[in-house]
C-alpha cells in the first residue's frame, strides 16, 4: 500500500480501503454498454467503453450529479455555485490566504477562481485586506457572515452527501474513499507542478504511466 501511495500520508481507514480493493473479486474483462451510448458506431463504442476512458465519464457524470445536488442544496443562499460554496469551506479552516493560494486549493482556473472570489466579496461573505509582510499582496479570509452561511448550508450538504454516495455500502465506500484518495494525489500532484501545460504533456505522460 505504501508503494502505492508514495508521498501520502496513509491511515487505518486507507489499510480498509486498500484491503478491500484488492481482495475483491476481479470485474469481467466484458465491459457493458452503458448509457449514453447506442450501438449505431462500432470504432466509437469500442473507444468509449475503454476501461480507462469509461472511468473517466463516470467520474465526470458523477461530478455533474453531485453539482445538480449541491446547487439544490445551496438555493435561498448567496452561494451560487459549488465553487463558491467549496472556497468558503476553505476558508473557515484558515486564518487567511492569498488570492492564489485560495485558488489552487479550490483547484480552479485564475480567472474562474478570481471571479468567485469577486463575487463572495461583493455578497460580504469573504474580505480582502493588506498584507503586512508584503505590500503588494492580499489576504483573503472570511467573514462572519460567510461562516454563519456556511454553518447553516451545512445541515443541508450532510443529505447531499448522502445522496451522492446512493446505495454504496460502508465498506464499499471506505474502499471507494481510499481510491479516490490515491487519484486525487496524482492529480494534485500534476496541478500543482503545472505538468499539463499542453496536449503533448498529457500524451507523454500517458505514456510514462505503468501498472
């Protein structure tokens, strides 16, 4: 598990995880047809239903629905989308940030990322102040507004929780939790390096990567 998990700091509920995934049963190398996809171009089908690139759209699907919920959830809020809602959440557990720091730990475009600052300062739930230690910089932290909102939307995030983990059981989601874990440190990894600066990146690290 460590050799799998380099660079990350591993728990007992990991151990679970890990467990669980490797002494599950291997899934048949049949891979359905799942929706949305018909049976009208066999070359297309074959490259959708891909392992790899099938884990992907669930992964995208996934993160649509959890969207659609979280906006449900966050109705009759300033809050407007789940970014706005995810950087609060950042927020509440630090004294301040920069504006950048703010933005890569929401992992998010600049100019996205400076548009939903922009837009939770104008609604009072976040401030911008002077750094003392450096006169050209910004601190960014919450108000208390922004944590009364917050408390409250949280009642409401605990149901969309429940809701997007749908009828998995506790050890299916510890072992989806541990491997979710292990691409989000990939992924962090990369975002952080900036290793993706073009589609060449991504193809030769497609290449580099082994099981």
């Amino acid at each position: 598990m460590e050799s799998e998990n380099e660079g990350r700091d591993l728990s007992l509920v990991d151990l679970a995880g890990f467990l669980n995934n490797s002494l599950s049963v291997p899934p048949s190398s049949e891979r359905s047809n799942s929706a949305p996809f018909g049976n009208n171009d066999a070359p297309t089908l074959q490259v959708a239903v891909q392992l790899d690139n099938n884990i992907g759209r669930l992964i995208t699907f996934l993160s649509r629905y959890a969207k659609f919920y979280i906006k449900k959830a966050i109705e009759g809020t300033p809050l407007l989308a789940v970014e706005d809602f995810s950087c609060l959440g950042i927020l509440m557990t630090h004294e301040y940030l920069s504006q950048a720091e703010l933005i890569t730990l929401n992992v998010q475009e600049n100019t996205s990322g400076v548009q939903v600052i922009r837009r939770l300062i104008d609604a009072g739930l976040v401030q911008k102040s002077d750094d003392p230690q450096d006169k050209r910089a910004k601190r960014i932290s919450i108000t208390d507004n922004g944590r009364k909102t917050l408390q409250m939307i949280f009642r409401d995030m605990k149901d969309v929780g429940k809701i997007v983990t749908g009828s998995l059981t506790e050890q299916e989601k510890i072992t989806m939790l541990y491997l979710l874990q292990k691409m989000e440190h990939f992924h962090k990894h990369h975002y952080e390096a900036k290793t993706f600066a073009s589609k060449s990146d991504i193809h030769q690290k497609s290449g580099e990567i082994t099981l």
